[in-house]
C-alpha cells in the first residue's frame, strides 16, 4: 500500500483513481479544478480532497495526472502550487493524459530536478475501460522507474507496456489514434454501403466479423452505428486533439499521414453538424447527410 495523489478527476480520472483505492488500497490524495468534484470522490472512495495539486502530491510516493491537454497539464504540474513543487524524495509523476512528447519530456526535466521520477503514460480503452479497470497503458521512462510504478498502474490496466524513453508512451499512443481514426473510417464506409445495397448490416457483421476485416470497433461499435446511436465512449472533440497532436509530430518528424489528415477533417465535418460530444464512431453520420 502507497500514498498515491491523483490529479483531474474527469470521465477517465474519476474511475481509475477509485481503482487505485479499491483495488490497490492505496491511501487517495486528490485534486480536481473543480473542487466539488474532489469532494465527491473522497467521499464515494474515502480520501482526501486536496486544494492544489501541490497539496495533493506532499508525502505521495506516486503521483497521477490525467487532464485534458498540455496546457492543462502544464497548469497542474508547473509552478508553485503545481504537483512537482509538492514533490519530494524519489517520489514519480506518472503523467495519463494523452499529450505531446514535447509536454512529456519538459515535465522529465522539471522532476528530474527534483530528484523525482517521470513516466508519460497515455492510455487507450475509453470510459468504459476505465470505469472498468482494463485500460491498455503506452509508458515512455526509464526502466527502474517503471518497474516501481508498474504494480501501482496495474490496478486500473489489463496491459501496460514500456515502449522506449520519456516520449515514447506518447508517441506510441499517436500511433494507436493513427490506425482507430482508419479503422473507424472504414466502417463507417462498409456500413453505409451496406446500407445502400440493401443488406442486412447485423447480417453482414457477423460474418465479415470473423474474418480479415475483423476489429474491436466492429465487434463493439457497429450495432450502435447502425442504430444511429453516438453516446457511447470517445468524443469527436477528444480524437481532434489527439489527431492534432499527431499531425503536429508528423510535421516534426516527417511521417506522411494522408488518411489521417483526411479523417480529421471528416471529423471537423461532424463538430459542424453539432457532433462535438458524439462519440468518433460518427463519422457515419456525415456520410449518411451527405454532408
């Protein structure tokens, strides 16, 4: 059992930080800028509602973040009431938001001058995974780092990985947004044609399903889309971020991403059809508007 402070207490953070609790027994300290929102899950878990990330990292052996983007996690790690200012000892920041490897080698820097550890670690499952306990984990850091942190971030995971140095769990959930953003496409696609062919789609599914053009967003997202229903796990205005940060490190390091490119765009189509909150699956939506 550890002092663990967590920090963002969003659709992502809220569960895997009762995971941690529950599941670890771990002793919560925690952090959210919307302290009522602290306040709720101390008193759901049993921990303690922290005024500033500051507070909420002193005495942590691990500490967690998971917020929106790299101002977000700049605003709750960086300055005096920041989580690294509350740091101390060999103390780790195992950072969960999905960010740029940029954001995640300048925080490398600011614990390291503490003495502290770091570890990008980005994750991949949605809500559910979280709320669930089985989030896939892309760590970037050091070995023995990791190797500390591993047990802690095993209760919210069902695979955690250290993919290379600081970055490289960042750079390698870019990768995983790269291929989700074709794969969604695609579906989209076969569904729409299906439907214009005049094929039964659960039909269609369930043998193709079992075939090469198999995928977890088939299996878990095709009924839904056939229903027209997009409430269901990651928003449209999340995955433009992620791709945003991956066309921005493209142009960093040279990758050519046609097919990215071009779904964010169908994406930026959808936020113009007011589907800002729908989930990535919606890409069907614009194909069926004609839009």
């Amino acid at each position: 059992m550890a002092t663990v402070a967590f920090i963002g207490l969003g659709v992502m953070g809220y569960p895997m930080a009762g995971h941690l609790k529950t599941r670890g027994d771990h002793t919560l300290r925690v952090y959210n800028r919307t302290a009522a929102k602290a306040r709720q899950w101390a008193e759901e878990f049993g921990g303690t509602a922290c005024e500033t990330p500051a507070e909420a990292a002193e005495g942590a052996e691990f500490i967690f973040t998971c917020v929106g983007n790299d101002d977000d996690l700049r605003s709750v790690t960086l300055g005096d009431s920041g989580a690294i200012a509350g740091m101390s000892g060999d103390a780790i920041l195992i950072d969960n938001t999905t960010a740029s490897a940029e954001v995640a080698r300048q925080l490398a820097e600011a614990c390291a001058e503490k003495g502290c550890g770091f570890l990008d670690a980005p994750v991949s499952g949605g809500q559910a995974g979280a709320e669930n306990g089985v989030l896939t984990v892309m760590v970037g850091g050091e070995q023995a780092i990791f190797d500390r942190a591993r047990p802690v971030i095993d209760t919210y995971a069902r695979m955690v990985g250290l993919m290379g140095p600081v970055g490289a769990g960042q750079l390698t959930k870019m990768i995983n947004q790269i291929c989700i953003a074709g794969l969604v496409q695609g579906l989209a696609e076969g569904i729409h044609f299906g439907k214009r062919a005049g094929l039964d789609i659960e039909k269609v599914v369930e043998v193709i399903s079992k075939g090469a053009a198999g995928s977890w967003q088939m299996e878990n997202r095709h009924k839904t889309m056939n229903a027209g229903e997009y409430e269901h796990g990651f928003a449209v205005d999340w995955m433009r971020k992620d791709l945003k940060i991956v066309l921005d490190e493209a142009g960093r390091n040279g990758a050519r991403l046609p097919v990215t490119a071009l779904v964010d765009q169908f994406y930026a189509d959808v936020q113009a059809n007011g589907g800002n909150r729908w989930d990535t699956s919606s890409l069907l939506t614009r194909l069926e508007s004609g839009k």
